[in-house]
C-alpha cells in the first residue's frame, strides 16, 4: 500500500499519511486547528489523537476520562509506572509523560505496523521513559514483573471490539498480579443497548476488585446509544469525588457511578470466565459518520 506522506502543499497545508498496517488501513489525518496534532483512523474508526506540541491535551472523550485517573492515581507529578495494554497513537503514554515527569511506562500493541507507523510519522520524546513491545496484550501483560505497576491501562481494539481473552476473570488476575497492592486499573469499554457487555464486564470486575467506579455519558448509561465508558477498580478507595467532579466539567460531561448503584446496574449479570468469553459488540456503522 502507497502512502501519501506529510508534506505541505501551500500555506499550512498538510496531507494525510495513509499506510496498511496489521489491523487494517492506517490513517493519520491532520487537526485542522492544532499546528502539529493529528487523529490516527483505523478502517475508518478513529483510535487516538496526539497534538506533537501539546502531548497533555487530550481530544477524544474516553482518553480525556483516562487522563483523570492518570492525574488522581498519585499526587501531581510524581512519577509512577505505567502499563498500557494497546498503544494506538500512543497518546495516553505522552499524557503521562508530560504531566509525571520520569515515569516509567511499558506499552504493549500486538500491531507492529502501527507502531513502525506512529514511531516514525509522531516521534516520542526521546527522554521518555516509554518502552512498546511488540505483543499480544496478555501475552505482553504476563511479562510484566509481579506488583510492578501503579496503573495499568486496558484500551485494545481489534476490528473495533474488545478481544474475548481480555474481557475475563482470568485475564483480570493477571492484572491484578502486575499491579502494586496500591495500583488501579482501568479499561475502556465500549457498548450499546441493551449493555450485556458493559453489565457483564462490571460484574467481572466487582469479582476482583475491592473498589469500582464507571465514568460514562448518562446517554450511554441509559442505553440510548452506542459510545464508550471508562470502568476503573482497585482494592483501596477511589477518588470518587474528584472523579465526579472532572468527569462533570469535561466538554461533554460524565457521570460516574459507583457502589451499590453500579453493582445494581448489572442486573445480576454473571463473571466473565475464559470459558465464556466473547468479543465486546461491533459498533453500528453511524457511529463513525
């Protein structure tokens, strides 16, 4: 596959960069309002945003509610570790890295294409500490050494859903084994009504984890359209407060439920084991219109 490269075709023109990767046709389109910012498509599907100048800025609504549990997972600007299981762009990794100097982040993308492709069209700070391994998530996740991580990071998307293998308990306790007793996790769900996936993936949490906490558009929570929801766990309290604050202030505001309302809202939906497990739902093609 050919690729139109970024040059300028007069005044402040830029040109998209189109490549085939492994997960399918690879777009970087440029931010017509951000000098060196860019949006990654995949098939179409937009993944990840990165402005070159402004790495702290994030765009898309689910990285913006990642960006706060970044901030509230230690006190401002203490360096902490990192996993982050999926790269895309590789925008939350320079999140961090801005805003928690010395930070030590380990990213795992099984698509080497998109990682050949971001390296050279978005280069990293070369003083950031971000090492990407070229793995499946899980099989990535398993070479982490044990209570290593203060957060780990899930956002992976193949063909736009979920993986089956990383929606389980299974999977979860190979999360919880990276993690510092400390450490949170964090993943980037995405569904539609009637919620079976959302519900379930709750109830698999809640398995797990002590503490739970969903940031997500009420929209979406009603199951009134398809969209994404960041579910957060860990085994000490949560930042609820502050949560709820940021996710209400953000450009288009969240809600963040927690607790027996959020055990409620799975509707006694069952744990998600290994044996079980299936894909997060395809999104409806207007999603992406």
């Amino acid at each position: 596959m050919g690729r139109s490269r970024n040059t300028r075709r007069g005044p402040g023109a830029v040109e998209a960069v189109v490549e085939a990767v492994d997960g399918g046709l690879a777009q970087l389109v440029p931010d017509p309002d951000r000098a060196r910012a860019w949006t990654l498509l995949i098939d179409g599907a937009p993944q990840s945003h990165v402005d070159l100048d402004d790495p702290a800025y994030l765009s898309f609504e689910y990285q913006r509610r990642l960006g706060h549990v970044i901030d509230l997972v230690a006190p401002p600007g203490k360096p902490v570790h990192v996993v982050h299981l999926g790269g895309g762009a590789l925008s939350l990794a320079r999140y961090v890295a801005a805003t928690r100097p010395r930070s030590t982040q380990q990213v795992v993308e099984r698509d080497t294409g998109l990682v050949q492709l971001v390296r050279r069209e978005l280069p990293l700070d070369p003083n950031a500490r971000i090492r990407v391994r070229s793995a499946d998530a899980r099989a990535g996740l398993a070479k982490v050494p044990d209570g290593w991580a203060d957060l780990v990071i899930s956002d992976v998307f193949s063909g736009a859903r979920t993986p089956a293998h990383l929606t389980s308990t299974e999977f979860l306790d190979e999360v919880r084994r990276a993690l510092k007793p400390t450490g949170t996790h964090a993943a980037n769900l995405a569904d539609g009504p009637p919620l079976a996936h959302l519900r379930g993936q709750i109830a698999t949490a809640a398995a797990r984890f002590a503490e739970l906490a969903l940031i997500a558009d009420p929209a979406v929570l009603r199951g009134k359209r398809f969209g994404n929801a960041v579910l957060v766990a860990a085994d000490q309290p949560l930042p609820l407060a502050e949560l709820t604050r940021r996710a209400a202030s953000d450009p288009h505001p969240a809600r963040v439920e927690h607790g027996r309302p959020l055990i409620d809202f799975t509707g006694g939906a069952a744990p998600v084991t290994d044996a079980a497990a299936v894909a997060s739902p395809a999104p409806p093609p207007s999603v992406f219109r």
